[in-house]
C-alpha cells in the first residue's frame, strides 16, 4: 500500500484525476455488469427452475394420474366382485358384463381379463377373449409376479402392439371373491399412447425426452431416439432424485428425476435449455459493450475536466522551476492569469519566497548558535558536580591524615582536569575517555578505601574511535554513589567497550543493590522532561548523545533489585 502511495505522490494532479477516474470507472462498471448479469442469471435460472420444475410436475401428474386411474378401476372391480353369483353361469355372464362396462368407461383400458391359478380365462370384458382359454403368449413376468406380491399392482414394461403399433402395458394384481371362494388374477391391458401423445406435446426442447427406469436401472421407457443415449443413466444414478443441470449430447439439460407413486419406477424429465444459455450470452454481450461506451465516455469527460484543472497549475509549475533556478532566494513575481483558487496559490507562493528569504539565515544562525550553547550549558553541568565530590574526598584523606593518599589523588585529578579541558571539542578518542575515567576510579578507590573492584575490557580496534567526553565517569559515579557506597559485600564495577557493526557500544555494570522496575520508569520519564530530581547525571548523559548524533544513540538501563545494574550506551562508531 505504501509502494502504491509513494508511486501516486510522484505523478501529476493530471495523472492522478484521471488514473482514479478511469479506475473508479471501470470498477463501477466492472461491478455493474456482475451485479447485473449475475441478478439476470439468477432471475433465468429461477424462472428455468420453475419452469422445469412445473413441467416436470404436469408429466409426473398426467403419468400418476393415469396410474392412479387404473387402479382405482382395479380397486372398484376387487370391491364389487361379491356381488355376483360367478359359479352360475349368469352371474359369469353378467360379471363379464360389468368388465366390459368398466373398458367403456376409460378411453385407457382396452381389455379387462381375470385368469386363474392355471391361466385360463374366467371372466372378460371383450368377447374376443374365450372363456375357458389359456392363455397362449410366453411372457406370463404378470402372472407370476401379481402372485408373489398380493398387496401391489403389477406394471408391465410398455411394448408395441403387434398390428397397429400403438404402445400398451399391462396391469396386473391378485384377484380374490371372499364369499365365493374365488381367487385369480386381475389382468387390465392398458394404451400407452396417451400418454405418449401427452409427451409429444410437451415442449421439451431440442432431445428433450422422458425416461422411465427401474429399480436397476433399465429402461422401462424413452421417448428418446435410439441411439442418442449419451450416458443419461450415468446421469440418473447421480442425481437418484432431485434436479441437477447437466450436458448431454453437447446440449444443456435441465434433469428432474422423481419417484412415481404406486410403482417402483423412477421418471426423469430432460428438459433443453441451451435458449437460456443464448440469451445469457446475448445479454451479457449487449452489457458489456453498452457499459464499455458508456465508460469511454465517462473517461473522455474526465480527461477534459482533468486538462482544464491541471494546465494552469502546469504554468505555475514551471514558474516555479524558474524561480528555482535563479539565485539563493531572489525571485521574480509570479504573474500567471487562471482561475481564482491558482490566482490565490500565485499570490500566496509570492508572499512565501519572500517570508523565506528574510527568515532563512536569521534561523539558521540561531539554530547554530543554539545548538552550541546547549552543548556547552550541559557539559559545564559536569564539571562542577565532579568536582565537589573529588575535593570532599580529599579532605577526608586529609582530614584522616593520610597525606601520601590524599597527594596522589591530587596527582590523578590533575590529570584527569588536564584530559577533560586539553581540548575544546566536545569527542574525545575513546582511549582518553577510558583514561579519563581510569584516574576517576583511582581517586574514589582511595576515597573508599579500596571498598569495590574495577576492570577494563575495551577492545583495541575500539581505542581510536571518537566519543563524547565525559561520557563514562558519570555513570561510574552513579555506580559508587547510588550502587555501591552502603553496600557491605565488596563492590564490583565493569566497563567495556567493543564495536558491533556501525555502533561502539559502551558498557558501565555493578554489582550494587540494583533499582525496581518502577525507579528506571521514572528516569526515562526524567529523560524527556522538566525533572531533574531522577538521576541528573544520566539525564546529562541521554541528552548530550541525543543532540549530537541527532537522535542516531540510545541509553539502555537494565536492573534487577540486589543483582546489580547495566547501562548501555549505543552510538554511531565516529573516527
């Protein structure tokens, strides 16, 4: 996001307004042509749905309707049976009466026929059949199945009538007479053509087709032409019920498989939609060029818009690219005629270059002149703290007569004066900032008593490199007077000083009472404020790094209560 910032801030106003118009432009074009064809697809499919979904329910309807019309005619036959007298010969008569009576009634049935256990004819609608006959055809699947299962009606696989070839199928069912003690089968020859007709006239699309299948997927019925399976019982077993869109044959079919009451048969619709595919294609056409017209417009009337911004403000560019070029702030008036907010920018540029160039060296005097007198206003703050420690330890030795001590601590505080006011910079090398502080530990061994231990470890490729001076021994002196003066086990104070990398990192530690957590909260606070009750010589310290290496240094505190203190400083290695 940042690479994307720092780019736009390099390019023109120009570049700007027009790039985030045409990208506001495309994305609302962008999202309008999805939003758009998405709602029309969405609208398409659920109006293919219903559609589907209806047709599918009228041929399910129309096939369970006829079904179910069957064996109503079955049930009302089972029910009136005990009426007649079928052991005389006139209640035989008069029952294959009343089946011939039942065909009139239901343009669907041809022939009503009941056999018995051995196949012979009993009673018949249609005088053709000859009562007593057996039956001569060799698919008896009918017979035996309607014996096997007496609660169900048998549906036979629709087949072609030999001479007209109409379809037909059958349907069978166990037949009994309680008061007759009479027990057959019920055997009703159905036309199939009407509802094949029904199909026909079903607008299914290009190879929209009806299929029936079993249990095991045979096919009971197609109104498919042979040949044009194209794996549509792989399809059917997928779906086993439900609706499912799906490519067959290179076309696009909407597939609804249901279960057909009363039967163990599976009817699956096929349904063409490729029109819908169409015109989803021909409206997302029209879309996309209408919505990239409407865009180039778009883009040409921000371009203008943008030119007309931007050509004045070009001008006063490079009036300034003028004024840059000429000398150390001396300027020509701006004159530029545009519109009123550039006309208002032109006088306020003026009016700025003027301002700057009065400005200019007066601040960068002062900022000079400032910097110097901080500089030199915190390190005087050293001297005179020091010093009043050195000379109070002194006096103790004198006070203590003993005059050989107190000698060489005048011998090393000599040198350690000569050391800090040889030179007038403010960085010293760190090899006289180690010597420095070597006469310091000297003089407050001898003040102590030889109460607490020092080492140096100071890396030699580190010697040469400049730091500021009197950078260490306030941090000593912090150790002895803060760390170290009441402590009953010896003290211990280690410095070090070694390179890493670009930094020299100096290192003052002690094995003192430590501070909480609390306390080194309370000196970072003092670093950055007014306070000067939390550890003067610290603040000191943090603030002559800070405005000399611009703020390229840190100071790090690190203690632990009873375990000691470590201050780090880190600053840019200086030769």
């Amino acid at each position: 996001m940042s690479k994307v910032v720092s780019y736009f801030r390099t390019r023109s106003i120009r570049f700007i307004i027009v790039s985030s118009c045409i990208a506001i432009i495309a994305l609302l074009v962008i999202s309008h042509v999805i939003a758009t064809f998405v709602n029309f697809q969405k609208s398409m499919s659920e109006a293919v749905n219903i559609q589907t979904r209806e047709l599918s329910t009228q041929i399910v309807f129309n096939y369970e309707n006829y079904i179910s019309s069957v064996i109503k005619t079955s049930n009302i036959i089972q029910t009136n049976v005990d009426k007649y007298d079928l052991d005389s010969a006139a209640g035989a008569a008069s029952f294959s009466g009343y089946l011939a009576e039942m065909v009139q009634e239901n343009d669907d049935i041809l022939k009503i026929a009941i056999y018995d256990y051995s196949t012979r004819i009993c009673f018949a609608s249609s005088k053709a059949d000859e009562i007593g006959g057996i039956f001569k055809d060799e698919d008896t699947t009918w017979f035996y199945e309607a014996n096997l299962d007496p609660t169900i009606h048998v549906f036979s696989v629709p087949y072609p009538e030999n001479e007209t070839g109409t379809y037909m199928m059958n349907v069978s069912k166990l037949f009994r007479s309680q008061e007759r003690n009479f027990t057959g089968v019920l055997k009703i020859e159905l036309s199939f053509q009407n509802f094949i007709d029904l199909i026909k006239k079903s607008n299914l699309g290009e190879n929209g087709h009806i299929t029936i299948v079993d249990p095991e997927y045979n096919v009971v019925y197609t109104s498919q032409p042979e040949g044009n399976d194209g794996g549509e019982i792989d399809v059917i077993k997928r779906i086993i019920l439900g609706k499912e869109n799906v490519n067959i044959n290179g076309h696009v079919m909407a597939v609804n498989v249901e279960t057909l009451a009363n039967t163990k048969w599976r009817i699956c619709v096929f349904i063409n939609i490729d029109k819908i595919s169409e015109i989803q294609n021909i409206f997302l056409t029209t879309l996309v060029l209408t919505s990239l017209v409407i865009a180039a417009v778009g883009a040409g009337l921000y371009l203008a818009v943008a030119q007309m911004i931007t050509s004045p403000m070009k001008r006063l560019e490079m009036a300034m690219l003028k004024v840059e070029k000429s000398d150390y702030f001396r300027m020509e008036e701006v004159d530029i005629k545009a519109s009123k907010e550039v006309e208002a920018m032109i006088r306020q540029f003026n009016k700025m270059m003027i301002k700057i160039s009065e400005l200019m060296e007066r601040v960068v005097v002062e900022q000079s002149a400032q910097r110097k007198s901080e500089l030199n206003a915190l390190q005087s703050q050293i001297n005179p703290h020091f010093l009043y420690n050195t000379l109070d330890s002194i006096i103790w030795l004198v006070e203590n007569n003993k005059n050989r001590e107190a000698g060489e601590m005048v011998v090393a505080l000599s040198r350690l004066f000569r050391s800090s006011i040889s030179k007038d910079s403010v960085t010293v090398p760190l090899r006289d900032e180690i010597e420095h502080v070597r006469n310091y530990l000297l003089i407050q061994k001898y003040r102590y008593a030889d109460s607490f231990d020092y080492r140096l470890e100071v890396d030699e490729d580190a010697l040469d490199c400049m730091t500021m001076k009197l950078i260490l021994q306030p941090i000593v002196e912090n150790c002895i007077y803060h760390g170290l003066k009441n402590k009953i086990d010896r003290g211990d104070i280690k410095i070090t000083a070694k390179l890493d990398g670009d930094f020299l990192m100096l290192s003052v530690s002690d094995n003192g009472y430590g501070m909480r957590v609390e306390t080194i909260s309370k000196i970072y606070s003092s670093f950055e404020s007014g306070d000067d009750n939390e550890s003067v010589g610290l603040k000191n310290i943090y603030q002559r790094i800070m405005l000399y290496y611009g703020g390229n240094a840190e100071m790090r505190i690190e203690s632990e209560p009873d375990e000691g203190t470590v201050i780090t400083i880190k600053e840019p290695v200086c030769q």
